[in-house]
C-alpha cells in the first residue's frame, strides 16, 4: 500500500512528543493529548505533523496521517546535507553544518528525530532560543527548504 509517496514497509515513524493539554470551560476542564510525529523514509523524504485527540493512539494516528501529507524531500549529499544553513521560527533559531562521514549525529532531541527520520546520520546541529520542540521542528524544515545541490547552483549560475 502507497500514500503519498512513501512505501509503508521502509517507513520509519518517530513519536517526538505527548503533551497533555486542558482547556478550561464553564464545566469544567476538558483534557486532550497533542502528539509531534516525524515520518520519513531514510533517503531524504521526511514530515511532521501534530495531531490532537482525547486518547493518545489517536492522536498519534492524526499526526501521522498529517505527517504524510506535509512531505519534503531534502538534498542529501552521502551522509549529510550540502551545506551549512540557518533557519528561524518564532522564538527558535537553528544552526546545520555538515559534517565528514563517522562524525555521527550532533542535535538536540527534535532535530535528532527529524533527522533520523530523513536518513541523515553526519550533521552538527545547533539550537538557540526557544527549544519548544514544535518550532525547533518548523525551524529545521525552514532551513533544510533553503538547501541547493551542487547541481542547481551551477545550472543557477550559467
């Protein structure tokens, strides 16, 4: 079975994070759960999504559905990514550097699933400001949405 581009048997899904959250009405407090789902298929097609629900395998089955419909695919050169970018959201500002084959992975917990997720294993990764993991997240995907490949560069530039 294929959606949207992904191959379910090679598909790896990454659960970041469950926060419970409550809203607070006349009756009372309404509790819900929010899940942060990263999917990817390891040679650079990766997503996320968030999903709400009152029952935490709902929620997590609503992120991944919006997790397979929010796709990007990234250059990846080898191991890593082409070269370095910086992205900004909100209160969040990330820093990616590639890095030589065997350096292994240096990222804080969101980017390091978003990343896993995508088939990078080589990168150095910093995070600055708000380490909220939801803008981390939209930070990374702003910054890896700023990648050229060697290619387009040089067909960019003739």
């Amino acid at each position: 079975m294929k959606e949207q581009g992904f191959d379910t048997s090679e598909e790896k899904q990454i659960v970041v994070e469950i926060t419970r959250v409550m809203k607070v009405t006349k009756g009372g407090k309404n509790l819900n759960f929010r899940a942060l789902v990263v999917i990817g298929d390891g040679r650079g097609k990766v997503g996320f999504g968030i999903g709400k629900a009152a029952e935490v395998p709902e929620a997590i089955r609503k992120a991944t559905d919006k997790a397979k419909k929010n796709t990007i695919t990234i250059p990846i050169k080898e191991t890593t990514i082409p070269h370095e970018v910086q992205a900004k959201f909100g209160a969040s500002r990330v820093i990616l550097k590639p890095a030589v084959r065997g350096h292994g992975m240096v990222a804080g917990r969101a980017m390091r699933a978003f990343f896993e997720a995508c088939g990078v294993s080589d990168i150095t990764c910093k995070s600055l400001g708000s380490t909220n993991p939801l803008n981390v997240i939209n930070a990374t995907v702003k910054a890896l949405l700023k990648l050229k490949r060697k290619e387009e560069d040089e067909v960019g530039n003739n």
